[in-house]
C-alpha cells in the first residue's frame, strides 16, 4: 500500500492527470465529429443512440493505444533516469512489485479517464438530437469491455518499459498498436484475437453498414478473457521481476 500511494503521489509530478484529459478530449472530440457529421445526414434514421456508440467504438482505437504508451512510458521512465528500481528495492519494493503498483495507479487514472469519456457520448447523443431511451446495458458493457482491453495494454506497456531503458521503443510498440487497432476492424474475428488491440475492435457497440449504422453485441466472452489472462501474464511476468536483481 505504501508504493502505491507513492505512485499517486508521482502521477501529479508526472502530469499524467493532463495525459489523461488529453486521452478524454480525443476520444470525446472524434465521436462527436463521427456522430453530428452522420446526424446532419440526409439519413434521419441515423439519429439514434448507436450513433454515439459507433463514434466511440471507432475513437477509443484511434486514442487509447498511443497514449496509454505515453502514460506507461513516463511513469516508469522516471525509474530508469534516476536509479529508483534500486532506491525502491532497499525499501522492501522489488522491481515486479513496484510494476504492480504502477498499474494500480495508472489504471485508476486510466479506467476513469475511459469512463468518463464513455459517459460525455451519452450527453453527445443528447445534444444531437436523439430522443430514444438509452439502452444502458449495452452501453455500461462497451464501457467496461473498452476498460478491459486499456487496462491490459496498460499491463503491457508497463512491461515493456520496464524491460526496456530506450523508452521510444515502448512509444513504437504503442504506435503500432494504434495501427492495429484501426485496422482490426477489417480482421476476420480469429486474427482480432491474436493481439491485444485487435480486442477494441472486439468491444465495438455498434458500427457501420454501408450508409446505415447499426448496434452490435461486444464479445463479452472474448474480452474477459482477455482480462483473465492479461491479469494471469502479468502477475507472473513481474513476479520473475521481483527475481531479478537490480544494478545500479
């Protein structure tokens, strides 16, 4: 418990909480240019709550993966620059558990960051328009798949950077990402599978056809498995890190 309340007190020094907002406006920002260019259509069907919802099974792709690269990268980087593996390893925190209490505090900031924006869709769809009933399950299912998958490549970059001191290689890891996860939605399902940003296009709420939009159930299944083995992984990948001694 005291390395995690360390770890919040180095997120307000880290200006992770700004990282954070940035991550809100975008995902906010390209769904409500998605949803008022489609509900300034000639189509008035497409004024409905799915809308919304398509607008931020595409924006939390485009947003999250680069930006969760960032959040991890500079919240370990500090670790690398100023030796803190080994400070923290004489105060009783090896280098796995010090990785664990990053992720409780980055995932804090991360799960609200995705929370919060999922709910400004539901006022975007207010404000454009849509007068239907909320369809509320559906939409605390995205949110939660969507935190899902941000969590666990959260897990993984932080991984990463801690395995790696060059932290650019852990910012190409997450530009990657951001392509895949893009892109996934094309994938047939089994490829959507083989890597973690694949998941996003997994949790989608609803999504395009042809000119219409329409609602889609994510795959709950797929994605809490996901969550499963993501926590399973990497509790055993910082355990090994806990194993491994620190050089100054």
């Amino acid at each position: 418990m005291t390395a995690v309340r360390n770890e919040f007190a180095k997120l307000r020094h880290l200006h992770i909480g700004a990282i954070a907002a940035v991550l809100v406006a975008a995902i906010v920002g390209l769904t409500f240019v998605g949803a008022l260019t489609a509900a300034t259509s000639n189509d008035s069907t497409a004024v409905s709550w799915a809308l919304p919802l398509a607008g931020l099974s595409l924006a939390v792709p485009i947003a999250s993966p680069l930006l969760i690269a960032v959040i991890a990268s500079r919240t370990v980087e500090v670790e690398h620059q100023s030796n803190g593996w080994l400070l923290n390893q004489t105060t009783g925190a090896d280098r796995g558990a010090l990785v664990r209490a990053k992720l409780v505090s980055t995932g804090f900031v991360v799960g609200g960051a995705t929370v919060a924006a999922s709910a400004a869709g539901v006022f975007l769809g207010t404000a454009i328009g849509v007068t239907q009933p909320l369809p509320a399950g559906l939409w605390l299912g995205f949110t939660a798949a969507t935190v899902t998958a941000n969590l666990v490549i959260l897990g993984l970059h932080l991984l990463i950077s801690a395995r790696v001191d060059n932290q650019l290689v852990a910012l190409g890891i997450g530009i990657v990402g951001t392509v895949i996860a893009i892109c996934a939605s094309g994938f047939p399902s089994w490829a959507a599978h083989l890597t973690p940003w694949g998941y996003y296009s997994l949790a989608s709420a609803a999504d395009y056809r042809g000119e219409q939009v329409v609602t889609l159930n994510p795959s709950y299944a797929s994605i809490v498995a996901l969550g499963v083995v993501g926590a399973v992984l990497f509790w055993l990948m910082t355990v090994r890190l806990d194993r491994q001694e620190v050089r100054a």
